[in-house]
C-alpha cells in the first residue's frame, strides 16, 4: 500500500512520515512537498505537490492508495480550492482514501472562526468525495509555546487573552502517531476524532513549564481587543489577528472538547507535563 503525505517539509507532514515508517516499510511511504528538496532529509521518496497545482498532484498521486492531506496554511477562502486541487487528483488517480487533518474550534464568534470553517468545508467536501475517510481535528500544538520559551522568561510571563479558559494541548509527534493509525487501519474510515490531550489552563501551562524548565513564570490575562493588537503589532495584520482569535476561542471554552485520542490510537494522551518534559529532553537538553 502507498501512502502520500502532502506538506511533508512542515512540521505535522514530517512528522506524520516519521511515525509511519515506525510502523510501515519506507517504500510504502511517499512525501510530497512544494519544494522537494526540504523533504528529502525524512529519507523516502519525495515527489512536487503545490497546493496551487492541480497539475502537481495529478503527477504526485500516481499510484497512490492512500493520501495525508495536510490543511494549507494560506487565507481560508484560497484554502477550500487548493485542498480541492487535491480531492479531484485523488479522486481522478484512484485513490481509495483520504485522511485529512483539520481542527477543533468554534465555526463563529471569533477571529480564527473563519479558518474553522474553511476547514469543515474541506471536511464536506471529503465526505462527498466518494472516497473511504478519515477525519482528525487537531488540538493546539504545545510546541509554539516552547520555542517561544525565551521571550517568556525574559518577560517573566505567558500573556494572552485566554483566561481562566481550558486548552486541550497535543503536540506534533502525538498527532503523528494518531495520523499513523489512522492511515494504516480500515477501522477507523468514516469517523472523525478530536485528537486533543488534556484540557489545561494557562495558569497551569505556566506551572508545568516552570516545574521542567526551573523558570519562575506566571500567567497575566489580557483583554481580547489588547492581546489582538499585541499579537497584530507583533505579527502582522492577518497572522496577529489569527493568533488572537485563537486565544478569545480558548477563553470561549472552543478548544476545551473531548478527547477521541485514544479511540484513534489504542492508547491514551499523554499528559500535558510529558509533553513539556518531552520537548525539554530532546530540544534544550540536547
């Protein structure tokens, strides 16, 4: 069986292909990438995929039974075609299924509530492709967090709008081994998870952190309109505005949702303070 995973030089595509070729031989796996050569290091065959391209994957999914794809990274509304551009090669080349990878989040009532709801689009569309389907909705990546590790400490603080509100964080390498599962075995075409580890509160966040890290860091809440210029003055107008309305979601009890993890992989989360141990041991330690 041929697997393809599409954005395979991102973070979430990498590490969805380390995690198959944990469980499946490295012929079966096929990474596809925009630029080909930053996928060459995860040391399987990699073949061009523009999401823009239809052409692109006419040509990458020759041969294909199974395809990962990866949610695009660009505005929402350009997202719901260039996700499409994918389906009809999929469809058009014979693959069997489709494993998508969305999000968990609220379809309104905030910033990021437009990427949500490109990305149930993208979920329909799926569904109505005429294909077997596997649907994961992702929860927030833990690692953002660390690798802004220093800005805190120099800060003394994690500032951001969420509040008392409970985030179900995951991190890249727990989604890879959930995608893995869900790429390889029948049981679970036709469902959709929420692959989310457990529900934690900033305050928390800020003491698992200081528990591995040795920091002295506290949790300070911000209004939602004074986080979003921060973020804006920071990040730019629509990147800013996106992170914000993430942390107004979070605050709104949106990423706050049950856990479907094990269900998709036979085996439980691991818990927020492994992951932070995790990340430490392999990132700062190293």
């Amino acid at each position: 069986m041929k697997i393809a995973v599409t954005s395979a030089s991102g973070h979430l595509g990498a590490a969805i292909v380390k995690a198959l070729l944990k469980a499946t031989k490295k012929e079966n796996v096929i990474a596809i990438a925009r630029t080909t050569e930053k996928a060459e290091h995860l040391g399987v065959e990699v073949r061009k995929g523009d999401y823009n391209s239809p052409e692109d994957f006419n040509a990458a999914l020759k041969g294909i039974d199974t395809v990962l794809l990866v949610s695009g990274m660009d505005e929402p509304q350009k997202r719901i075609q260039q996700h499409r551009n994918v389906i009809n090669a999929a469809k058009q080349n014979g693959v069997q299924k489709i494993v998508y990878t969305s999000i968990v989040g609220t379809e309104e009532n905030n910033a990021f509530s437009p990427v949500v709801q490109s990305n149930r689009q993208t979920e329909e569309d799926i569904r109505n492709s005429g294909l077997q389907w596997v649907i994961g909705r992702n929860g927030i990546y833990i690692e953002p967090d660390l690798e802004y590790i220093d800005t805190y400490i120099k800060e003394g603080e994690i500032r951001n709008s969420a509040d008392h509100g409970k985030c179900t964080y995951t991190s890249r390498e727990e989604l890879g081994f959930a995608y893995a599962k869900m790429l390889l075995e029948e049981k679970h075409n036709g469902n959709t998870y929420n692959l989310v580890g457990e529900a934690i509160s900033q305050k928390q966040l800020a003491d698992f952190i200081n528990q591995v890290y040795g920091t002295k860091l506290v949790y300070n809440a911000l209004s939602v309109a004074a986080y979003k210029a921060d973020r804006i003055a920071e990040l730019g107008e629509f990147l800013g505005t996106i992170i914000a309305g993430i942390y107004e979601g979070i605050k709104n009890g949106a990423n706050d949702v049950p856990s479907d993890y094990e269900r998709a992989t036979g085996r439980a989360h691991k818990p927020a303070l492994e992951l932070i141990e995790h990340y430490y041991q392999s990132h700062v330690q190293n």
